[in-house]
C-alpha cells in the first residue's frame, strides 16, 4: 500500500552516509524537509573523515541539521546500542534509509571468502 509521508521535522538515520549515495539521501531529505535533522552513519571515525566528508557536513544552511555518528551494521549487538544512544540524544527516530555498501569490482570467480564477507556485510547482515 502506499506509503505514510516524512515528518517534515524528523530525525532521519542514514547508514553509509558518507558515500555519495549516502550524501545525496541526506541532501534530498534536508531539502524537502525544512525541519528534518539527519544523521550520517557509518564505520569511520569521526575523527578520520576526510575533506570532501567535513566540507559536506559543515554545508552551509544544512550544517546545523546534519551529524555523522559511527555505526557498525555488520554487528548486531553494537548497531543495537548505538542505535539507542542515537534515539537517546534526538528523542526519536523516524526513519533509516540503508545506502550502506562498499565496491570491490573484481570477477566473481577471483574473489576471496574475506572480500565476499567485506562486500556482503554492510549490504546484507546490515
């Protein structure tokens, strides 16, 4: 059926936030939503993010809506418990949008056990 609209003024959980699909999720949210906050997921330390991620969250007339927190989605336990610190802080959380994923382009064949689990676990177990 279809589906509720956003609240204009939610709190948007966006996992792999700091890859460019992550990044334009958060821009289209924070652009239709005028009230909306987003929070940018994913595994790096915040304080190991790099130009183009700083720059992106200190955007002029989104920086103050927009936070990176990091997230572990390949671990059920810690995601479940960062999830609740996050839900603590905001006071809610209305939405996830899963854009999480790493790119290891090689042939199938060729690939390892351990690239496979790399590729597969925040897209998957996630």
């Amino acid at each position: 059926g279809p589906s509720a609209p956003l609240a204009a003024d939610g709190v948007f959980l966006v996992t792999g936030g700091l890859g460019a699909l992550g990044r334009a999720t958060a821009r289209g949210l924070l652009d239709r939503l005028p009230g909306a906050r987003v929070v940018l997921g994913g595994r790096r330390d915040p304080q190991a993010l790099d130009a183009i991620e700083r720059t992106f969250l200190e955007t002029p007339g989104i920086a103050g809506r927009l936070s990176y927190r990091r997230l572990d989605l390949d671990d059920a336990e810690r995601l479940a418990t960062q999830v609740a610190a996050l839900r603590a802080d905001f006071g809610r959380l209305d939405g996830v949008f899963h854009a999480a994923g790493t790119t290891r382009d090689r042939a199938l064949r060729q690939k390892t056990a351990d690239e496979l689990r790399a590729v597969f676990a925040p897209k998957v177990l996630g």
